[in-house]
C-alpha cells in the first residue's frame, strides 16, 4: 500500500479491510479452540497493531497527498494562469480567464489523488483564482485607460495637423507664384512622410530587439529544461546516466542535480561566446544624454549600459533562474511518483516555451519586415524633400545655378 501512496481514502481503507482479513484467516488456519485465551490475546494484539499502522499510514497518505496535490497545484497555476496573466492579451475577459481555470481543476483532479486533494484545491487554489481574476481586472482597467489616452493623442495630433494645413494654406495664399506654392506643399508632404518614416522604423527596431531578446531566452530556457528532464530521467533510474551503480534514490537525485547544473553551465558559457561573437550587431543607436539627465541616477546608468552588457545580464538572470529551478529535483515527494510528476511538469513547461518561442520568431520576422519597408520609405522620401528644397532654393536666389549651401540649409 506504501508504495501506491497517495491513494484516495476509500482505496486505503479497502486494503486494510482486505489485508485485516487476511491476518485473521492466519489464526483461523490454527485451528485453536476460539475459547482458548491464548487465541483471543494473540488476536486482540494483532488487531491492536493493524489499527496503529492503519492510522500511521493514512497520516503518511495525508502527508504524501498534501505534497503531491500543492506540487501539481503550482505547476498548473504557473504553466496555465500565470504565464498568460504576464502575456498582455491572452485574456480578454474574465470569462476566458474563468474557463481556463475549470480546465486547469479539471487537469487538477485528473492528476491528483488522495485525502487533501480536495483541501488544496478549496484553500490554495481558490485563493489564487481569486487573485488573478483581481489582476485580471486590474490588466483591463489598465488597458481601457491607455487606449483612451491613445485617442485622447490620436484627437490632438488630428487638430494639431488641421491647424497645421489651414496656416500652410494661409501661406500659399501669400506666395505669389504657382511654382513656389506646388514646390512649399510637395516639401511639406515629404517632410511629414520622412518624419513618419523615421518614427516607424524606430518603433520596430525597438520591437525587433525585444522580439530577438525573447527568441534567445526561450532557447535557452528549453535548453535549460532539456538538462533537467535528463536528470529526472537519470534520477528514475532510465537514463544512461543511472548506470553508474548508484542505487540509493537521494544519492541518484543529487548526482543527477549535479549533472544537471554542470550542463546548464556549460550552456550558459556558450550562450556568453554567441553574446560576444555577435556583440557589433547589437548596437542600434546611443542613448539621448537629455533623457538621461531627466531620469534617475539607478535609470540614467541603465539607459547608458551598452548592448552587450544588457545582454550579458540577461544571459545571468536567466540562467540563474534555471538554476534555481533545477533544485526542484531534490525537494519532490520520495519515490518514483514524485519523480514522474516532476518529469511530466518539465515536459509542460518545454512545451510552453517551445510554443512561445515559435510566436517570438514570427513577431520577430515580422518586426524585422517592418524595420525593412520603413527603411525603404525613407530612401523614397528623401529625394522628394531634398527636390523640393533645392527648387526653393532656386527661386529664392533668382537663377537657375546650384542652390549657394546656406541658403539651402
């Protein structure tokens, strides 16, 4: 029965009800007399210990339950409620957030077992629902208020630009020649496609190096949890790495740990190489020293931290936090239950971040398309600007020679 632990309570009961019999059949198989004193002592201590170790073993069930349940528990609040709570979008509404919670009990009470099934999902995992549909609320509360911001500065830019084109149309009413008035608009529809160009390709260069950032640290999470399904594997005695003659389970898990983090080391020193190799491709522009003297001291040198050492922190904290994380192995339930749990756990989050790292990829590809076609906007624009700029420069001067550089500039 100890090695099937955590059972429900019915199951546990069952089997002592079974085994209790058995035991008693021992002493009917003697044949005593039932009168015999003998008989009733010998088969009141045997019931006396049955009972003891009955009501030590459902302690134990309770104990394994409550571990099993509040491991899984977590599991399934990160990899299905947390994860999309810190992906702006993934819910739109609390009844979207509420239907992946009755897919996340369901998973719960199919992968659950035992007396405390019920106790952590009506006290942990209650407490968390409540919680995140609160964050939830604050997220769309949140949302609503930035896009009313948005259109609050869409409606100004729109009066600014009617301001703008009613003065402009005030001016070319006082120009006295056609030529001047074609060439003044044309420099002023130019100048606004090359501004807009400018601030597009901005946007997606900025969108472009986040979407990168993600794309390396999604590999190198899966990497990272590669290591550890290894050492789970090895830890259960199925991996290569178990046939070292290691037969105790603590000392499997703990060489198998050690194994682990050896290698989430190593990929980390490769993730450093690939930082340095490629750091000349990291450097998009400077930062502006008035923003830096706006801000904070802690923010100024953050601002001012080059590419490469941003990505050389990235490359710590993450790799940090799959350390962290590889510890897991030593501290689920004793057995080859516990193991198993933790194996298909990692095998989830891989999962996670495999999918999320083919959604980087895409919005990366596509940032990058866009950082393309507003760099082609702007080789169309320029020639239209500087055109127009050179031929009032012309009239300006009142001849048909080159423009003289100051009057141009």
């Amino acid at each position: 029965a100890t090695e099937q632990m955590p059972m429900s309570e019915d199951t546990l009961h069952d089997l002592h009800r079974k085994a209790k019999a058995k035991s008693m059949a021992v002493f009917t198989a003697l044949k005593f007399e039932e009168g015999d004193p003998r008989l009733q002592d010998c088969r009141a201590d045997a019931s006396s210990r049955i009972k003891q170790m009955h009501e030590d073993v459902k302690v134990e069930n309770q104990r394994l339950s409550k571990q099993l349940c509040e491991h899984i528990a977590a599991e399934l609040y990160s990899s299905q409620i947390e994860a999309a709570l810190g992906k702006p979008g993934s819910f739109e509404s609390v009844e979207q957030l509420m239907s992946a919670w009755e897919k996340l009990r369901l998973d719960y009470t199919r992968m659950t077992s035992g007396p405390a099934q019920s106790e952590v999902l009506s006290a942990w995992l209650f407490q968390r629902m409540g919680e995140s549909v609160q964050r939830l609320c604050d997220q769309l509360q949140k949302d609503a208020d930035h896009r009313c911001e948005d259109l609050r500065e869409k409606l100004s830019e729109a009066e600014q630009r009617r301001r703008q084109s009613e003065a402009v149309e005030r001016v070319l009413l006082k120009i006295p020649t056609r030529a001047q008035r074609r060439l003044i608009l044309t420099l002023m529809q130019q100048s606004c496609r090359y501004r807009d160009a400018v601030a597009a390709r901005g946007v997606s260069l900025a969108a472009a190096d986040q979407f990168y950032r993600d794309v390396l640290t999604y590999q190198w999470r899966i990497g990272g949890l590669n290591a550890q399904l290894s050492a789970t594997d090895a830890a259960l005695g199925t991996g290569v790495a178990s046939h070292d003659g290691v037969h105790d389970e603590d000392a499997r898990r703990k060489a198998a740990l050690a194994g682990s983090i050896a290698e989430i080391g190593t990929q980390q020193t490769a993730a450093v190489r690939t930082i340095e190799q490629q750091a000349s491709y990291y450097v998009l522009c400077h930062p502006d020293e008035t923003i830096c003297r706006a801000v904070p001291l802690a923010v100024q040198a953050a601002v001012r931290r080059s590419p490469r050492e941003q990505f050389r922190q990235m490359v710590a904290d993450t790799f940090g936090e799959i350390r962290t994380e590889a510890q897991e192995i030593l501290s689920v339930p004793a057995g080859g239950v516990g193991l198993q749990n933790l194996w298909e756990a990692l095998e989830r989050r891989r999962q996670f971040w495999r999918s999320q790292l083919e959604e980087a990829l895409t919005a990366w590809q596509a940032a990058s398309e866009a950082v393309r076609r507003a760099g082609a906007e702007l080789l169309a624009a320029w020639p239209e600007v500087s055109g127009a700029a050179e031929g009032l420069a012309r009239l300006a001067q009142g001849d048909d020679g080159p423009p003289r550089s100051a009057l141009l500039q």
